[in-house]
C-alpha cells in the first residue's frame, strides 16, 4: 500500500471515503508517516504512524494529531572520527501538507499563542481515508518565542519541552473541536506528551469521571528517567490555574508534575506494549489496572519489493490481511532465497556505493540499527573485537551495518557511536563494518530487508517493545537479541531466531559479561554455521519467521485489539 497526501480543499470534502464522522482522537507527539516528512525520532513516531496506516486499512475512525516539527528530530553527519553532528532539516511543508483556514489558540504564561492546523490524508488499502493534523505555531503573530515551540522535535530545555507539551496536549483538543470533530469518544494518548489534554477536558466538564471514560493512554517507558516531569512551579507558570490543586495528591510528586500519573489518573484504559512491559509498568505504577497490547508495524510499508511480489505469488489478499503471512509455510525454499538476495544486494550495493567499504553479498551480514542510546547496549556485539575476529576466521566472513542517531544530550549514545568508530577502524580488513549517518525510515527498510540477522541487545527489563525486529521478520530476517520486550513473545529458539541469554533470564536485569559471552558462543555455534553450512534449514527459519512472527506483530492485529480492549468496549 503507498500512503500519500491526496489532493482537497478540506478533510470533509474529499471524493475518497473519509473518516466521516470520527470517534477516536489520536495523539502523538512524533508521527512517521512517510520517509520524507522528518516529524519522528524513532521507534514511537514509526509506530503511531504504522497505526494510523492500520486504522485507515480497517475503516477505524480515527483522527490524529501531533506537531509539526518543521525542522525535524535533526539531521545526523559524522565525521571520520565517530563525532556525531546535528543540523536542521531543510523540509519544504508545502510539498506535503495542507494547511487549514481554521486556527485555535492556547494561553502560555499568560499570553494568547496563536496555532495554525496543516492536514495530510492516509489512504487505507480499500480508500477510506483517516486525517492527520500537524500543529503549528511559526505565525506572524505570535512572539518570536512562541513561533519557535513546533520547530524542533525534543529540542530546547525543559521550559520549551513544556510548551511543546501545552501544545499537544491542550492545543490538540481545541484544534479537533475548532475543525468540528465534536463527537469524539476516545481520546487516546500516545506516551504522555499529549497527557496536559485530559486539563482541557476536564475544564470542559468538570467531572473527573466523564473526562475519565473518554481517555485511554498508552506508555512506552519502562525506565523511571524516561517519564516526563516538570516542576510545579514552572507548571503554574505556563498554564496558569489549569491544574487544580486538589488533583495534586494524585498527579504530582516531590513537587513535580508527572505526565504519566496525569495520563493515568484520568484514564478509564491504560497499556504497556508488550506483555513483559505492561507487567513492569503495574510494578512501577502500583494502584492502577494496565494491560498489554504487543505492537506491531504495518505490513504493507515494511514488506520490501522482493517479498512483496512473492507473496503476491503465495498469498494474494496480504496487505489486506496480514495473517495469511501463517501460510508462508507454502513458499518454496527457492523464491525465499531469491528475494532475500535482492534485496540484501540493494543493501550491500548502498553501503558499497556510499562508504567504499567492500562489502560481499554472500558475507554473513549483522544489521543493528536503533537510537544509540546506552541501556541499548550498541557496542555489545564489538566488545570483545579480538573474539570477534577469531570468530570470523572460524566460522566465516562477518560483516555489520550500523545505524542510529543519539539524542543530541544523551553524552553516553554520542560516546557510543566514537566508540563503535574507533572498533570499525581497528579491526579493518577483518570485519567489514559501516555506520550509516542519518538513519531514517527508508534505510530502516533497506537494512531490516537486507541483513541476514537483525540483531538488538538492550538491557533486561529497559526495552518496552521494540518493533526493528518485527519489519525484519515481515522480510524473514531472523532476530537475535535478549529476552526482553515483543521477543519473549516472539522468539521460538533456533525457529524464528535466538535468544542471547536463557528463559529465565528474562525475569533478571541483564549481565554484560553473561550477554556477552552468550552472544560470541551462539555466534560461532549455532547461528553462524547454519547460515553457512546448512542454507535448507536456514531459509527454513527466514520462512518460520513470516509464518510465524509476521502474521501476528502487525498493526493490524494491534488496531483491531485497540478497537476491542480500549475504544469500543
């Protein structure tokens, strides 16, 4: 399915099926809805936009909302020494969105700023359409301040993130009700950035409980750092008396506002990502009912084009309907192969053509690519380069791909991408390695289509989901990676790919060493000599990993759960 704008005067008067009259409002702070609109980061904005793709496949009526970012996360170079250097998009708005004649506006700091709505159309699979709308304040008159608050997506400090916020979040209510989306049942949170919007509902209703039956928050944070705070103080500052001081006691801690007890308390559903992730997150937030809802990601966009045209061979009716993927049992082992090697050949051929590297396209090829980040672990796999090399000598050629970009603040994500500069230099001629800069949506797919393992190696019990793996696998790429997030659920050893580390291992935060060493054994053990000696029973788990994985971590079993579980139960 290719999702573009399509062309309207307005998101009521459009000759496809609109959403008509929708009943769920979505609300993410990033949405990565198409390679060359640079509003995400990561892992959260690929999905929400993976849902939307979903929603609009399914008839969902859903609408959603996020900002505009028009100068994106940022634009990643490295220079020869691993120093990772951040520059602003240049992305012309025009030529992808459509901006609305209706405004609203919201009060910072006691002064009016005015926003400006832009819309882009999803186009599902049978034309139903779901809209989403960009927020932006770059308006002549708002002050020069306020005209930068949807410029950067996460930039600033802490008193821009919390206007950011006050956009999304109260801004995002008032700007689906300025564009007559009136009727709205479900309001549902993507993370907590949009959590300020359940104070707009309830300045509206004044009754906790009515705001409550209309919110559903999902969290994607297992890590206590990782939930939004801000001290009250500057709260009152920005928002005024918005924030009652009776909900204080249950929203509030150390005289901070929390985002996510905001989101909590006001919410009749609540769900982590993944089963293991909602389990730590009732840990973490003792009191509340959260339940799991695995991701997933949109088949039809992460199917590269080799695949695409073999399942079209198999299993006709795909995009519509995901699970018949279970039926990939039926391929021949033969086409498997085949359009594994074209598209690990568009892969090698990129890398070759961009960074001189030399790559084979019979080499075994590791592919890791995420936010660099450290409880990701991005060196684990070059811990040991010595081990590595011998590794490589036994058992066969190695090569690895690297990608990723580090938060501009996160000093340790920056130090590990030097560091991983600094491996690639000494074991060349070795171990083929590269880092590809500015990692984005279209080398996601190049790289989860074209290595032959995809490996990740958080640490236990830091990954929420994860969803890399899962557009691997939709390629028959086997994953390798620890027991955390979707693959506890998704892992059948030596199957649909390998663990690093046992089965009980999953219940305990991770050792290094142990990870370490696990990873180097099943390396030269198991994974490696089956890739090169046994191709029958390779091609065999590539094709268990379609049947088996694909056909259930798609948005689309993740949307129709949503739809049962939280918007219409």
């Amino acid at each position: 399915m290719e999702t573009a704008s399509v062309q309207v005067q307005a998101p009521n008067s459009i000759s496809s099926r609109p959403a008509g009259k929708p009943k769920i409002a979505y609300f993410s702070m990033e949405i990565g809805i198409d390679e060359h609109i640079p509003t995400y980061s990561g892992g959260l904005g690929i999905l929400a936009g993976d849902t939307l793709k979903a929603a609009a496949d399914l008839n969902v009526p859903i609408v959603a909302v996020t900002l505009l970012s028009e100068k994106g996360y940022f634009y990643q170079e490295i220079d020869p020494d691993g120093n990772q250097i951040e520059r602003p998009y240049n992305f012309n708005i025009n030529d992808f969105l459509k901006p609305l004649p209706s405004k609203t506006d919201v009060t910072i700091e006691g002064r009016p700023v005015n926003i400006r709505i832009w819309y882009y159309l999803v186009q599902g699979i049978s034309g139903y359409i779901v809209p989403i709308f960009f927020l932006d304040t770059n308006l002549e008159e708002n002050s020069a301040y306020d005209r930068e608050i949807t410029k950067y997506l996460y930039g600033g400090d802490t008193r821009y993130r919390l206007a950011q916020e006050i956009i999304l979040g109260i801004g995002g209510i008032r700007a689906i009700h300025a564009l007559g989306y009136t009727t709205i049942d479900k309001y549902h949170m993507n993370e907590g950035h949009a959590a300020l919007g359940t104070l707009e509902l309830y300045r509206r209703y004044q009754e906790v409980d009515k705001v409550r039956e209309q919110c559903v928050f999902t969290t994607h944070t297992p890590v206590a750092a990782g939930h939004d705070q801000f001290d009250l103080t500057l709260v009152k500052s920005m928002i005024g008396d918005m924030l009652p001081q009776s909900l204080y006691p249950e929203v509030t801690f150390e005289n901070r506002l929390n985002m996510t007890r905001l989101a909590l308390f006001f919410s009749h559903y609540v769900n982590g990502v993944a089963k293991r992730h909602g389990e730590v997150s009732r840990l973490m937030f003792p009191g509340y009912a959260i339940d799991s809802i695995t991701n997933g990601v949109h088949t039809a966009t992460w199917v590269s084009e080799p695949f695409a045209r073999v399942f079209d061979k198999y299993m006709p009716g795909w995009r519509s309907d995901p699970f018949l993927l279970r039926a990939a049992f039926s391929i021949d082992k033969n086409d498997i192969w085949a359009a594994h090697i074209e598209a690990k050949k568009k892969l090698v051929d990129f890398v070759n053509n961009r960074y001189n590297v030399g790559m084979n396209y019979d080499h075994f090829t590791i592919g890791f690519a995420r936010r660099q980040t450290a409880y990701k672990r991005p060196e684990l796999l070059i811990s040991d380069p010595q081990r590595l090399m011998n590794i490589a000598e036994k058992a066969g050629p190695i090569q690895i791909i690297y990608a990723g970009k580090a938060h501009p603040k996160d000093g340790s994500g920056k130090e590990s991408i030097r560091r991983i500069y600094s491996v690639m230099k000494s074991i060349k001629g070795k171990v083929k390695m590269t880092y590809i800069d500015n990692y984005d949506m279209a080398i996601s797919k190049l790289m989860t289509s074209g290595v032959d393992i995809w490996l990740n190696t958080p640490r236990r019990p830091q990954e929420a989901s994860g969803t890399s793996g899962m557009k691997a696998a939709h390629n028959g790429v086997p994953q390798f990676s620890t027991l955390d997030g979707w693959w506890i659920e998704g892992r059948i050893e030596n199957i649909t790919g390998w663990a690093i580390g046992t089965r009980k291992s999953n219940e305990r935060e991770s050792d290094d060493d142990a990870d370490r060493d696990d990873l180097y054994t099943k390396l030269e053990s198991w994974i490696m000599p089956k890739f090169y000696n046994d191709r029958d029973n390779w091609i065999r788990t590539m094709r268990s990993c379609i049947a088996i994985n694909a056909s259930f971590f798609n948005t689309n079993r993740m949307i129709q759960q949503y739809v049962l579980n939280a918007y219409f139960m």
